[in-house]
C-alpha cells in the first residue's frame, strides 16, 4: 500500500518592481520565516510571507532565475538562527 503525503510546498506569487515573481517554499521554511516575523500561530501566513518576500527581494536585477536564488538567500539568512528553529519546533508541543 502506497502512503500519500500531503503537499508541503507553499506556492506564493511575489510582486517585486510591478512584476510577478512565482516561488515554491517548503512548509517548514514558511513556518520558520512566519516565527520570524512574530506571525499568529494556526493562522494563514500565505499573504504576509508574500508581502515581506516581495518587499525584501527589490529591485528586480536581471532574470526570473536569478531572482529566485535571490529570495532563496534572503530566507536562508533570516531563518538560519538555532534559538528560532528551537522556538519553531517547541511550538508544536
């Protein structure tokens, strides 16, 4: 018997200088980044993820590709931080 799992992507559309920018992030990442930015918990984070992702990856430089990476470093940089992922985890509980 074959176990299906449940999506774990979260499809947002960013807006960055007036253009649409389509990225997926994984459920654990937008949750980190939700206890980032002091989100309620058991609340729909989609539309506030995606104004702050929008925001913090101006201006537009170059392709699609490129902004990708971009928005993909900057959530690196602002989940990478022990106490948070701590927090994230204890929240569960």
């Amino acid at each position: 018997m074959r176990r299906r799992f449940c999506q774990t992507e979260m499809k947002l559309e960013l807006s960055i200088d007036s253009k649409p920018l389509d990225i997926e992030i994984d459920d654990v990442v937008a949750g980190l980044l939700a206890v980032r930015l002091d989100l309620p918990a058991n609340a729909d984070h989609q539309a506030a993820l995606v104004r702050y992702l929008s925001e913090k990856g101006a201006p537009w430089i170059l392709d699609e590709d490129h902004m990708r990476r971009r928005i993909l470093r900057r959530l690196i940089l602002d989940i990478a931080d022990p106490a948070l992922v701590i927090r994230h985890l204890m929240a569960d509980e």
